[in-house]
C-alpha cells in the first residue's frame, strides 16, 4: 500500500528519514488541508472568484507536490493557469479531476495513519 500511483508513501517516508512522528504530523496536516482548503476552493469555483482559487491551488501544487501526489499538483498548477486565462469549461473538468484525487490522497493518509496507530 506504500506505492499508490497517486501518492508515493514509501518515498515520502524516506524524504522523512522514516521518522514516523514527522509522517504522522504531515499526514494529519494534510488531510487538515485537503478539508480546509478543498472548501474555500469549492466555494472559490461556484462563484468565479479567480484571486481565492488561485490563493488555494497554488498553496495545493506545494503542499501535494512536498508529499509525493504529483498529479494532483500537476492538476492543481492547471486549475491556476485556467483559472487566471479564464478557461471555465476546461477548469470545470479538471476540478472534477482534482477532487477525485484529493479524495484518494486523503483516504491513504488515514488509512496508514490508522495503521500506524494500531
């Protein structure tokens, strides 16, 4: 469960020296981030608010991209790109993408998480 194709956990944890404390911290964070800012983003897009949705993927394209899940970096630098240029059918699209990615970012970070603590 290590090597997900979306989320590289081994990798990340070796970015880490395999210190499980610092792991644990980064992935509650990020499952924080995904909530938080996953919902300013939502809210951002359904009223076109290109500064917050611009605010919100370029902090998403850092953090995911820190933490290994490089296609929903890469999709979240296109959500900005389209969103600054006004490609709202295209960003639609891709938004629909980028959840399906956040969600399953989030469910392997929970789950090693759980595993950890048991």
């Amino acid at each position: 469960m290590n090597e997900l194709p979306f989320l590289d956990l081994t990798k990340l944890k070796q970015n880490l020296s395999n210190d499980q404390d610092v792991f644990t911290e980064i992935a509650k964070a990020m499952c924080d981030d995904i909530t938080q800012r996953g919902a300013r983003l939502q809210q951002a897009a359904q009223s076109r608010d290109v500064a917050t949705i611009k605010q919100e993927t370029h902090a998403f394209k850092g953090g995911l991209g820190s933490v290994t899940a490089v296609t929903a970096a890469s999709l979240a630098a296109d959500l900005e790109r389209m969103a600054t240029t006004a490609q709202w059918n295209d960003f639609d699209i891709r938004l629909t993408l980028f959840y399906g990615e956040l969600e399953k970012i989030f469910d392997a970070f929970e789950q090693e998480l759980m595993r950890l603590n048991t």
